[in-house]
C-alpha cells in the first residue's frame, strides 16, 4: 500500500486533470473493518483513471479508494456507512465509530484545502483554469453475462457540466465536446454527450461554487466499454485510445480559456 494519500503535479499551464476516484489502497484498519471484496470495490472505483491524466500537465491521482472516503461527495456523506450510500452494497463488517470515521474525514479536508491552494495559485498566474475531472461508470449491472445498459440513456462519454455556468463557460465547454466527438477513435467516432448520466458531483460542484468564474471542471465519465468491468482486465487498445482523444482536446479549450 501507498503511504502517501495522493500525488499532486503542478505544471506550468491551467489545466489540471484529476483522478480522484483512481484509488484502490485504503489504511489497515478500513481493510479489517471492510465487508466487500477485493473485486468488488473494484468494481466501484474509476481505474485507470490515473493513467488518462498525462494529458494535462498538472495531475491529481488519489491512491486510497472511495470506500475510504469518498472525495466526489458532499462531507456529511463522504463515509459510506449505509447499504444505500454505496449501491445497496454491504460495506462494513460493523458499524464504523465516529473516530473511524472522523480520521477518514480528516482526509477529506486535507483534499480541498489541497485544491484551493492549487486553484488560488493557478487563477493568480493565470487568470482562470479549466479541469478535466476524470472518471468511468459501470453499464452491465446485471453481471458478467447480463445486458448491458440501454446505449441511449448510457453515452460512451458523459460530459457533466450541470453544476457550473453554463453560458458563461459555453465556448470551452462546446469546443472540448466537439473535439472529443471529432477524434478518431480507432477508426469511429465516440458517443459524447452532455448531462445523460452524471451532471457532476461534489468536487466540480465546489470549484464552481469557489471560483465561479475563474474555474472550469468538466466532470468526463468514460462508460466501462473499454474494459470488463467484473473482471477489471482492460482492452489496451481503447485505454490508450481514450488517453490519446483527452490529449486532441488540449490545445482547443486552452485556446479557447485565453479568449475569456
């Protein structure tokens, strides 16, 4: 296991990629308390992730699961305690104290104070930042043998973009959609929608909320077409594909954030 909880990159332009989902550790006494699987946290968590963010130059990649604590929600829901704040699963052996669950917590602030320090940074050299806040959804719940998820309300690429501006940061946003559907994806094109599944959870919530007009998170959900997702094994093909398609994206919305 990873002692360190994250590891943070800063480059010299203002776009950053997270992977706040990337991680599959968690400390010795979450894994004793834990009642699932190895697999099936896995399955849960947003691998490979980690991997898609060298297309910015300042990276985010946490190293400890969302079973841990979960940086993508709200703090008071941040612990999974319930069968219902982790997908009906069975999460814990017991119920976790409220020291358990304060130390986990504890690593939660230490997260967004780390983020604000960054994104101050980054608006004082360069006005404004756009983020590419990545992540990957399961769409076979049914198990390894059953249907996959109606295509029409699953996109292969979710853009949420539900909790920023939207007018006011419609020239990125549009310009990052376009060149993402315009890729050539391995001989096609992907299905890249805005707002179907996800709208965007509470970190890109956050930065909006902080930095309304001097940040951009686009929360990118890849649907799990590029690996199966009850094994975890992927296709290296479309993973690298994928990497490659957020790289074609750069140029365009940094050309677009220097308009602003």
């Amino acid at each position: 296991m990873k002692e360190t909880l994250w590891e943070l990159t800063v480059g010299n332009n203002p776009l950053v990629a997270t992977a706040i989902h990337n991680g599959h550790d968690t400390r010795k006494e979450i894994k004793e308390l834990l009642a699932l699987d190895e697999s099936s946290r896995l399955r849960e968590e947003d691998p490979f992730t980690g991997e898609w963010t060298t297309a910015a130059e300042t990276t985010f990649v946490a190293f400890r699961s969302r079973f841990e604590v979960d940086l993508n929600r709200p703090r008071e829901k941040a612990v999974y305690i319930n069968p219902e704040d982790a997908w009906g699963l069975k999460v814990w052996k017991s119920k976790p104290s409220k020291e358990f669950v304060q130390r986990s917590l504890k690593e939660y602030d230490s997260f967004y104070q780390e983020m604000k320090n960054l994104f101050s940074e980054l608006v004082g050299k360069f006005d404004r930042f756009i983020v590419f806040d990545l992540h990957t959804y399961n769409h076979k719940r049914g198990g390894p043998d059953g249907p996959q998820s109606n295509p029409e309300e699953n996109p292969e690429v979710n853009i949420g973009t539900g909790t920023m501006d939207r007018d006011f940061w419609s020239p990125a946003v549009d310009r990052f959609i376009a060149d993402l559907r315009n890729f050539d994806f391995l001989g096609r094109k992907l299905d890249v929608r805005e707002n179907v599944r996800f709208r965007g959870g509470n970190f890109p919530r956050w930065i909006h909320e902080n930095f309304p007009q001097e940040g951009c998170a686009l929360a990118i959900e890849f649907k799990k077409f590029f690996m199966d997702e009850w094994t975890g094994i992927p296709d290296l093909r479309q993973l690298a594909a994928i990497s490659d398609a957020l790289k074609s994206t750069v140029p365009g919305i940094l050309e677009e954030l220097e308009k602003f």
